[in-house]
C-alpha cells in the first residue's frame, strides 16, 4: 500500500513536470528563442502561452526593451590633433533575436562591448575630421547624425536596432583647456573690436552727413530769408520814395530831423557850425514846411 502511495506521488510529480514544461509563458517585455539540442527552432513569439516539448526544447529569454549603454569617458583627437574627453550614452534594442544570438551568445555585455567599439570607432572618425571649436560649440547635431548613418549597417550584423546616440559632455583635456579658450576669447574679443570699429566708423559717416545736411539746410534757410529781406528793403524804400515824392520839402524837413536826431541825440557831441548854414535852414522860424 505504502509502494503504490509512493508510486502514484511519483507519477503525478512527473505528469506536473510534464505537463509544465509542455507550456513557456512569453512577457510582452520579452524577446524568446527557442532550442532543439542546441538549435533554433523559433524566435520572437507573441505575447502569451506557447507549447513546446518538454525536456527536448529549451526557452532562452532577452530583454526586449530599448537598453541603455552608459559608456565612460574616451578620449578622441580632432583635426588640430588635440584630445577632447567625449562623454556619451546609446539607446538600443534587440531586432533580430537569431542574429543577436548568434553574434553575441545571448550575453548583453558582449553586445554592449562590440556596440560600444562600433560606436566609438565612429566618434573617432567625426571628430578626427574637425576642429575643437567645430565640435565644442557648433556641429554636435551633425556629428550625431552622421554616427549613426554611418554606424546603421554595422549594428544589424549584431542584431541591434540603434535608437538614439547623445553625448553628454565634451571637455578639454587640463592642460589645453586654458590655452584654446584663450584663444577663442582672444578671437571673440577681435570679432567685438571690429565690429565696434566699423560701428565707430559707421557713426561717424551718419553724424558727418547729417551735419553737412545741417549746414546746407541753414545755408539756403539764411539765403531764402536775405532774398526776403531784400525784395522787403526794396518794396519799402518803393513805398518811401511813392510817398516822399508826392512832397519833396517834406520830405527834405523828414531828413533833417533824422540828422538832428542822429547829430545831437549825445550831450558830448560837439560840432562847430555856421549859423545860416543848410543844416539850420529848419531851425529858423517859419522855415518848417
């Protein structure tokens, strides 16, 4: 009783192994390859429950999300052969699972370290063929681009998709941080001097202009007004000699008070006169006309 106890525990222990090892459940976060004495017989399963045939077939799983490679900092040399300390990451996923499997065995940190070489043998052909200042402040979306263009066809070998490259950080090396920002401040502080010289110039130009058009406008406001003044003198010496003529003595007597008035408007005016000369002719009464 107690054998057939043990026997029948035995052979439901196997009927569950059985039946468990009949079945592979498949995460949707998950890529899976499955193996026949040592051989693929299928990959990338959907989402669910699968058969497979126990003790013969075997289940390997991937990791089937975007994967983040953090690498450390490597040192490129640009065209002027000076280092630069480049710090970047790559985002990337499994495409091809029997092609991940055979490139690298099913171990990221293999995949991890030939990306890491493809990667890094692309940085080092971009910034081989540009200046520190070219790859510090002004191409870096160009760089990226071209890296991963260029790098496409290399990560396929892998069975890698290449979903985003981004560096983080470029410096200078200690010893020529300081000697290239001087010149670079050196050659903003020039770029500033000449622009402020041609703005100088420039100023100078527009104050030069506006005075000489200062100076004609005043030129023609006084000549305008001299011919006004003019043709005024001349209308009212018209209207003086229109009027004076139609009496001469009154005229004549007009002048001579304006003499007077001239001659004798000082009290330290001294003039030595005859009596019956023409300037008294108004003087003796009942000459005034």
């Amino acid at each position: 009783m107690k054998n057939s106890q043990m026997l029948g525990t035995a052979l439901l222990a196997l009927v569950v192994m059985l039946i468990g090892g009949s079945f592979f459940v498949v995460d949707q976060r998950e890529r899976v390859v499955l193996f026949q004495f040592g051989e693929i017989q299928g990959t990338d399963y959907p989402a669910g429950l699968h058969f497979k045939v126990p003790f013969i077939q075997n289940v390997l799983r991937f990791d089937g999300r975007i994967l983040t490679l953090d690498n450390q900092t490597e040192n490129f040399l640009t065209v002027e052969k000076k280092n630069v300390e480049v710090d970047y990451y790559v985002k990337w996923r499994i495409a091809n699972t029997t092609t991940y499997y055979r490139a690298t065995g099913g171990q990221d940190i293999v995949a991890m370290d030939r990306l890491s070489a493809i990667i890094n043998r692309g940085l080092r052909d971009q910034f081989g063929s540009r200046t520190v200042q070219q790859v510090v402040s002004g191409e870096r979306d160009e760089i990226l681009q071209s890296l991963q263009k260029n790098a496409r066809d290399a990560v396929e070998d892998l069975g890698i998709e290449l979903v985003d490259v981004r560096v983080k950080r470029v410096d200078l090396p200690k010893d020529v941080s300081d000697s290239v920002y001087e010149r670079m401040r050196a050659e903003r502080t020039r770029v500033a001097s000449d622009l402020r010289a041609r703005g100088a110039e420039e100023a100078e130009k527009i104050r030069a202009e506006a005075d000489r058009e200062a100076q004609t406008a005043q030129a023609n406001a006084y000549r305008d007004a001299e011919k006004l003044r003019g043709e005024g003198d001349a209308r009212a010496s018209e209207i003086y000699s229109a009027a004076y003529g139609q009496d001469q003595e009154f005229y004549n007597f007009y002048r001579s008070l304006g003499v007077y008035r001239d001659a004798f408007g000082k009290n330290k005016d001294i003039m030595v006169l005859q009596p019956d000369s023409d300037l008294f002719k108004y003087f003796n009464k009942g000459s005034a006309p």
